[in-house]
C-alpha cells in the first residue's frame, strides 16, 4: 500500500534522518560555493553547439528528397530537440542555471522547443512532480492518469487493453502529454474545473502549440519546398519523425527515473509534517538512476542522475556525477538502497511493470507491501533486529539489508 | 493541502518575454524579425546571430570594449562599440548600465558616460565611461584593471536627470570633487561640440594634480577657450573646499546654473548653501552612492512596485509571506525553494536567501519563498 511512514521505512530515527539532511546540504553548499566560470562556460557551449547541430539539421532537409539526406537532417534535427528539451530547458527553467545572471539563460525567461508552454512545465513537474514526488493523488507523473503504474492503484477494465496502448500513445506524443497535463482535461469534462483559469491556460498552451505547430509543420516545409532537392511533404515528415524520435526519448529517460523496481510510492499521510530529512529521503527512496558513460548522461540532460537530481533540482547538471560519488557514500553509510542499472534493463523494466499491471490483481503474486515497484514499512513487520549497528560487523543494517532479507523469504 | 485546492490556486508567473531594444526605432526591421521568427520559435533570429556576433542582438543590448585607456594610476576610460538596438541618442551627464561577466556571472553597475552624444552623429559609433577603482569596489577594479579589449559586455540604456539642456544656459558652474567630474565631462565634450562654451566655472577637488582625471585635456580646454575657467583645488594640501565660502571664488555663483558631482558630504552641503541662498532651483546634483545591503538579519520595508503597498519586516520573513500579508496574489509554488515558480525582478535594495545567506543585488530576479529582505527593498510584483 506504499509507504506511509518514510522514517519507519528506511529504518532510521529522528536523529540519523536529521543528520543525514546536514550531510546533503553540505554538498550543496560545497556545490554552490564552487559554481564558477567552468560551468557557465559549458552551459554557453551546450547552447550554442545545439543551436549550431539545429540549424544544420533543417539545412540538411533541404535536400530531404533524397533518402541519405532525409535520415541525417531527421536524425540531427531529433537529436538538437532532445539536447533542447533535457540538457538545456528542462535544466534551465529548475533554475540550475540562475545564479549566473544571464536574464537569456534563466528559469524566468526560458521558453523550450516542444508544444507545451514553461510557465505550465513549472507548475506541474517543477512544483507538484518534485515537491510531491511519487506521492500517489499529488504527483501526476504517477501513470499521468491513464497508465496503472503501481499496484497501490485500483484496477480498472480499461487498463486491460489501455496499460499497453496508452503507454505508447503516451512515448510516441509524449510532448503532448506533457503540454496537456496542466489543462485538467479531465476535471475540464467533469465540469469540475475553474472555468476562467481554464480559458487562460487554454489560450496560453494554444498560443504556444500554435507556433509550434507552424513552424514544423507549415514554415519549415514550405521553406525547404523552395529547394529543388525537397518538398512540402519530404519535410513535413522528417519533422514529424523528429519530434517523435525526442518524445520517445523523453518519455523513455523520464520512465527510468521512478517506474523501474525500486523506485518507491508514497500515501499522502508521508508529507504530514514532513522535514526537510524526509523530504530529502522521499527523494532518494523514489527515484532511480541508470548507468552511464558520458555520452549517455549528455544525451538524457543528466536525469542519469535522477536520484542527485531530486535532490538538489536547482544544482547545475555538469555537476551530478561528482555529487552522485557523494550521495553514493551517504546510501552505504546509511545503508539505503540506491537504485540503478543499465538503461535498457531499467526501461524494459517499467514496460514489465506496466504489462503486468494491466491485470487486475487476483493475477499478480505480490501485494502492494512488497512489490517490485512498491513497497510499505509492513513488508518488515516480521523482521527484527534492524535499524541498529550490527555489533559482529560494526556496519549499519538498515533499509537496504533489511528488504534483501525479507527477499530472502519469498519463496522462490 | 488538498491538490485540488492547490491546483485551482495555482499562480505561477509568467515567463518573462524577451524585450527587444531599439524595436519601436526601427520598425522594419522589427517587422522581418518578427517574421523570421516564426521559423526560429520560440528563440529569435537574434538569438542565433549572436553566436557568429555577439553585438548582433538586440534581445539584450551588448557592446565590445574596443579600447582601455589610462586615464589617472587608478582609473580608466572604456571605449565600448554598443551592438544592435543601441540609442546613442542619450543626453550628456546621463550614466548607463554595464554588466561584465565575473567568475561565470554576470554583475552590473552604473557609470555616468563620458562620450557625448554629438560624437555619433560623426561617424565615431562608440560610447565611453571612465571607472575609477575603489579600495572596497571589486568590480570598479575588475573595470579598471581586468578588462581587456575585445571582451563583451552587458549594457542597460542610458538614463538620468543630472543632464545638459540644449541650448545651454549662458552662465554655468559646475562643481566637481574625484570620479564626479565624469558626468561634467561628457557635458564639456558636447559644449566644445556645439560651440556652446560660454561661460562656463569649473572647480573640481582631488586630492594631488596627478589624481585629476582628464587634467590634460581640461587644461587644453581652460587654454583655448576664454569662456572656460577651471580652478583646481588639492585637496591633501589646500584641504577641502568650504561650499559656504563660494562667493570668495565665484562672485556671481547665485546667478549661475550650477551642477555638482561628487561624495555625498559636498552635496549635502552645496544643498544646504544653496537653499540657503534661495536658489536650490539652479542646482542639479548626482549622487553616486551606492545602496549596500544592511548588516545581516536586519530587515526593511518591503515595497511592492505595481501595488505601491508597502509593509516592514524582520529578516527572517520570507517576501512572499510579506506580500500575501498585505493582500498582494503574490507567484508561488512549492514555497521550499525548488520550483522557480515564485522568481520575480528585484528592482531596488537588496535580498537574502535564508538557505544559504547569499545577498542578491538590485537587477537580478529572486526567488520570494526563500529571500527575505536586507534592507529596504522593491520587488517588481
């Protein structure tokens, strides 16, 4: 039934919380003090090699007539996309990049490549996906209301058919997803919204999807259409492609962070009188890295780092790898699980969670106290002993050791 | 708090929209650019020329420091290119914004321009302001010793009261003490380019000959223009110049338009005197202090710009509590520090965040769930 006490859970008092929120503002004072010219420049660089790969990806589909020319600009002009969208907007409007000053390279200003307008993005993934992260009935980004994410979620006849199909709608336009989600549409047809704010986010989301759509769809085309070695449609097309290339991306890093198992759900009871420690530790226990080399981190803007970044949303990118070596060393000290894996495994794995979950579950062989993906502190109601420094070893047997004990159970 | 009730609240604030300079100036162009950018949105074009020429935008109005020129041991004159949207239609004695890039940030201060105007319209397209390093000042020594021709700057338009009118007055005294005579100095340039040298009483104080910044061209000025008299008092020998004593050096001063630059003791007193004599309306004066954030944990008034309300708080209160106390819908979000929800320009005075206890300087925006005020202060909400 997901967590509902974080503190109980991670097998840590009131004190070892309090401390373990000391060690990770430490690193970010560390991190703040030692922000400096390296890392503007790299954040200068970023942006302009992606505006220079952007540029040359529509040049490119000057030439889309011809099949070489088509794949290339499609792909570079995908990639430029996802380089816009994650290392650079996504980074930008969490504010990583405010303390330079730069009033063009602010979370204020910033407006990104994709269909949904920032301010939207601010309300629902900055404010309500990472205050509330993974807290079921605040987070949105828990199954975006349509895909049974976790067992904590009831079972309903459409997530038969709709877990799967909805999960590839979701991938495939993901930057509509992302772009409708502040609309309500669902409270919009059960009349249950505030009509007037509606009609504002309505005009500033249609604004924003306006130019949007025109440029790739009408500007871009008829502009290329003017080249012998392209047409309207040629174009119109490798767009199209573009953009799903980065949606599916997207969607695929996004998914990695808190649907692979591991990654914990919260009950609304957790953020009662929440400190900062715990809030700290919801953050930890509900997201989840993936391996990677540097190529592999550039390319998902960091979010390799999920668990870093949730720590310290606001702390610059460039910086994760080095807080993550810290943050690691804090998980061993603690004795707190710190989830990861290749990518490939970690994103087959929430395709794994949702397949099944599709079932309602008589079908499935754990309950929501100790499942893959969720988990509650009664998984441990048996278990004693825990919590406390093993007196043999002199290690801590928290968290980490007390769920592989209890997995040690199961009956295989 | 229920999310429904959250959700319905929900007041972010608004992504601030680029401002481009100069757009009213050139309408056609601003025309193409709009144009244009229909195929670069949601950037301008402007924001992929400025990666081939950094002055080729006018998104933010930029310039290139094209010459550093000594002026005294501790000061220097900037010549700057400014880049698109540029107005050099400034008024002499006016002072302009300039950011420079320290350390990966970006810091700002204001300095009175010593180019005129008239320049411009010769065919000279730059602008110059002459920085003097102050002991306590890391950006004025930055200015003064760090820049090197070629790097690029940030600029504000120019702006200011402490102006030359055209056509000038007949009779002028102008009253300068150190860096003060800046601002004269573009006056005196755009006087020397009208022909409007007529009569004209110059006393500037610092504190030896060789600190007087300009002095050879100030003395070739005394010397080919009769209606030019400059009186040039050391400081460290003849000790300060006693304002209610004026009428010793300048009989006629009551008569004269008189503007003074320089500490703020010798304004209050050419205030005084000059109120005294009942004619503080032929008195212009520019003050350069510099506001400073109070001591730490100190507290201000709040004012909130578009409301004009007001309210005093302590510095431990966050501003965005200080807004909604006095009614004001202010932005917010998370109101722990994570969103960006909340940024809001900081006009005047100076903020704290109660995170980390960094002081954030007028010109930048902050974050109002975790800043408190340091100080008096102006909040553009």
């Amino acid at each position: 039934m997901a967590v509902t006490d974080v503190p109980a859970f991670a097998h840590l008092t009131d004190a070892d919380v309090e401390n373990l929120a000391l060690e990770l503002d430490a690193i970010r004072q560390d991190i703040e003090d030692s922000r400096g010219e390296r890392d503007a420049r790299y954040i200068r660089r970023t942006i302009a090699a992606q505006r220079a790969l952007d540029v040359a990806g529509r040049v490119m589909l000057a030439a889309s007539s011809k099949r070489s020319a088509w794949w290339a600009g499609t792909i570079t002009l995908g990639v430029a996309k996802i380089i816009e969208n994650m290392e650079i907007g996504h980074n930008v409007m969490h504010g990583q990049w405010d303390w330079m000053n730069d009033p063009e390279i602010h979370s204020s200003s910033w407006e990104w490549d994709m269909s949904g307008a920032s301010k939207h993005w601010r309300f629902t993934h900055n404010f309500m996906h990472h205050k509330y992260t993974n807290i079921l009935g605040m987070d949105d980004d828990v199954g975006y209301g349509v895909i049974r994410v976790t067992r904590d979620a009831k079972w309903k006849p459409f997530n038969l058919y709709g877990n799967l199909l909805f999960n590839t709608l979701l991938a495939i336009g993901f930057e509509w997803g992302v772009g409708l989600q502040h609309l309500e549409l669902g409270k919009i047809f059960k009349g249950r919204d505030n009509r007037n704010a509606t009609l504002i986010r309505m005009r500033e989301f249609g604004v924003k999807a306006g130019h949007q759509l025109a440029k790739d769809y009408v500007v871009w085309p008829a502009l290329t259409s003017l080249s012998p070695g392209a047409t309207f449609k040629s174009t119109l097309k490798a767009n199209a492609v573009a953009n799903v290339i980065r949606n599916v991306w997207a969607n695929a890093v996004i998914f990695c962070g808190h649907f692979p198992d591991g990654a914990e759900k919260f009950t609304k009871t957790d953020m009662v009188g929440e400190s900062k420690g715990q809030w700290y530790l919801r953050q930890m226990l509900g997201s989840a890295n993936f391996d990677n080399g540097p190529a592999l981190a550039f390319m998902s803007g960091n979010l390799c780092h999920q668990i870093e970044h949730h720590l310290f949303p606001d702390l610059p990118s460039n910086r994760y790898a080095e807080i993550a070596v810290r943050v690691r060393a804090l998980c061993d000290k603690y004795d707190l699980p710190y989830t990861t894996g290749p990518f490939l495994v970690q994103y087959a794995k929430t395709w794994r969670t949702i397949a099944k979950l599709s079932l309602p579950d008589r079908f499935l062989k754990d309950t929501a106290d100790n499942a893959p993906e969720t988990r509650s502190e009664r998984m441990f109601t048996e278990l004693d002993g825990y919590g406390v420094t093993d007196p043999a070893t002199g290690r801590r047997r928290g968290l980490k050791t007390a769920i592989a004990t209890v997995r040690g159970w199961r009956p295989r | 708090m229920a999310k429904n009730s959250i959700k319905v609240s929900a007041n972010v604030a608004d992504t601030v929209r680029p401002t481009i300079a100069g757009a009213d100036r050139r309408p056609g162009w601003h025309v193409l650019r709009r144009i244009v950018g229909q195929v670069t949105t949601p950037l301008l074009p402007d924001d992929y020329l400025k990666l081939a020429n950094p002055l080729w935008s006018a998104r933010e109005l930029r310039g290139r420091v094209v010459e550093v020129r000594r002026e005294t041991s501790d000061s220097a004159t900037l010549v700057i290119k400014p880049g698109w949207g540029f107005s050099f239609d400034y008024q002499p004695g006016q002072y302009v914004g300039i950011g420079v890039l320290i350390d990966g940030r970006w810091r700002w201060r204001s300095y009175s321009l010593t180019s005129t105007p008239e320049a411009s319209t010769t065919g000279a397209r730059t602008i110059s302001i002459t920085v003097k390093a102050m002991p306590e000042g890391f950006l004025s020594t930055h200015l003064v010793d760090g820049l090197r021709p070629g790097t690029v700057v940030r600029l504000a338009a120019p702006q200011g009261n402490f102006v030359m009118p055209e056509p000038a007055p007949a009779t002028v005294l102008f009253v300068t003490a150190g860096s003060g005579i800046t601002p004269v100095m573009s006056m005196l340039r755009t006087l020397v380019r009208r022909d409007q040298i007529t009569d004209i009483v110059h006393i500037h104080s610092a504190p030896t000959e060789s600190d007087v910044m300009f002095g050879p061209e100030l003395a070739t000025l005394h010397d080919e223009h009769p209606g030019y008299r400059l009186l040039v008092r050391s400081t460290r020998t003849e000790g300060r110049l006693d304002l209610s004593q004026i009428g010793d050096v300048v009989p006629d001063w009551r008569e004269r338009q008189a503007w003074a630059c320089g500490p703020e003791g010798m304004l209050n007193d050419a205030e005084r005197v000059w109120t005294a004599a009942g004619v503080v309306e032929n008195l212009h004066l520019e003050r350069f202090a510099v506001s400073r954030a109070a001591p730490h944990g100190a507290g201000g008034t709040v004012t909130f710009e578009r409301s004009g309300k007001e309210i005093a708080v302590d510095g431990a209160t966050p501003l965005m509590d200080a807004g909604e106390r006095v009614g004001i819908q202010m932005p917010f979000g998370c109101r722990m520090g994570i969103c960006q929800s909340c940024v809001v320009g900081l006009v005047d005075g100076h903020v704290r965040d109660l995170r980390t206890g960094v002081e954030h300087d007028p010109g930048t925006r902050i974050q109002t769930c975790v800043s408190a005020a340091s100080g008096d202060c102006v909040l553009d909400v």
